[in-house]
C-alpha cells in the first residue's frame, strides 16, 4: 500500500541517522507483536507440556539471548524513561542509542519465522506449530523497511541480515553503480572497502572511509 501523501509527495528523503522515540516505539510493536504470535519459536520454542511440538515463543529463553548479545538493550523493552525535577518524576519517550536499535532488529530478523499453525491440541487448547523461516524473515523486513521509510531514516535491513547506511540521494547511486578500475588493483580494492565502510551504520567505521581514502591518494 502506498499512503496518499506519498502519492502527492513522493517518498520521503531518507537522511536521518537518529532513532527516535516514535521509530522505536513502532520496532518495539513490531517485535511484541512476533512475540506474542510465536514468531520466534523455531529457535526459542515453548514447547507443548505433552512435548510434542512448539506451540509458541519461550520468552524467558528469548531474554537470556538477547541480554547476551546485545547487552546495552534493556529488557523488557522500554519506549519510556523517568525524568526526574526535583521530588517529582515523570514519563518521558525514550529510544536506545542508534547502534543499539539496529543490533536488535538484525537480531530479529535472524530469529524471526512465520508461525504456521499445524493439528490442534484440545486438551491444552492450543496448535502446535511449524515454521516458514523465509516468509517470517521477508515480513520483518518488509516492516522495518517501512518504518524506516516513513519516517526518513537512513538505515535499510538488507535480506543477508545486514543494515546499511543509505547515502544521500544522487550520491547513492553514484555509489552503487561505481565500476573502480584505475588499473591498479589494490588501488581499487581500497576504494572498494572505502565505499563499503562509507555506507556502514557505524561512525566510527565510516571515519575509517574517509581515511581509507586519504590513504588511496597518498599510495
């Protein structure tokens, strides 16, 4: 579906690098949403008591992996923090760092599956389940994707799990199509890697562009 104001407008220019409260909270009902379906059972399964097969998301498995790898998220999840002014507190919006926003959703993405309801269990009045990987994956990132596209963010999930930086419009292709062959091979290997890194979430790598490039010049 495309929204109206995308029809008169045009899509929107995808040139912020900052995870807001509103993107966040969008991620975060995405994921709750896959939770509470069992989107995440293939590889963190309740398992039906009989033992018989998964029946949705273990949610406590589900914790212990993400604290693992991804220990700068809080968990449960949070879209607010206390503000506190003297005696007084109060809710305000909050999202993680964007670093820590793009960590979860390849952690997702890698976990996701579309849960497909297979014979039913009527003592425990429940399915069991099984999973289509492919489907689950496409669904997450077709809605991350969106998120980000709504609301100008210069991050895309890509089908291999990873998030690249979309460069500005124009510069973007130029990037993208950008055939180097200066007759020096490793000349156009550094070039490459510096392209690479450009497009890279991080800024600390894509810093390591520019000094990649410096580094071309002076060979």
């Amino acid at each position: 579906m495309k929204y109206f104001s995308e029809s008169e407008n045009g899509p929107r220019a995808r040139i912020d690098e900052t995870i807001s409260p509103s993107v966040w909270g969008g991620i975060v009902a995405t994921v709750q949403s896959l939770v509470s379906t069992g989107a995440f059972g293939e590889h963190f399964p309740a398992i039906c008591p009989d033992g018989a097969a998964p029946i949705g998301t273990d949610e406590q498995t589900l914790e212990l992996a993400i604290r693992a790898e991804i220990p700068d998220l809080e968990w449960p999840l949070q879209t607010t923090e206390k503000k506190y002014e003297g005696f007084f507190s109060n809710d305000v919006p909050y999202s993680p760092t964007p670093l820590v926003v793009l960590d979860f959703v390849q952690f997702c993405y890698m976990h996701a599956a579309k849960p497909i309801q297979r014979n039913y269990h009527s003592f425990y009045e429940h399915h069991h389940l099984s999973f289509d990987t492919e489907a689950g994956r496409n669904d997450f990132l077709s809605k991350i994707n969106r998120i980000f596209s709504r609301n100008g963010i210069s991050f895309e999930l890509k089908e291999d799990g990873d998030v690249i930086r979309l460069a500005p419009p124009g510069l973007r292709e130029e990037l993208i199509s950008a055939d180097f062959d200066t007759g020096d091979s490793m000349l156009d290997k550094m070039l490459c890697e510096a392209r690479s890194k450009f497009l890279n979430p991080d800024p600390s790598i894509r810093r390591e562009a520019v000094e990649r490039l410096w580094d071309s010049w002076e060979d």
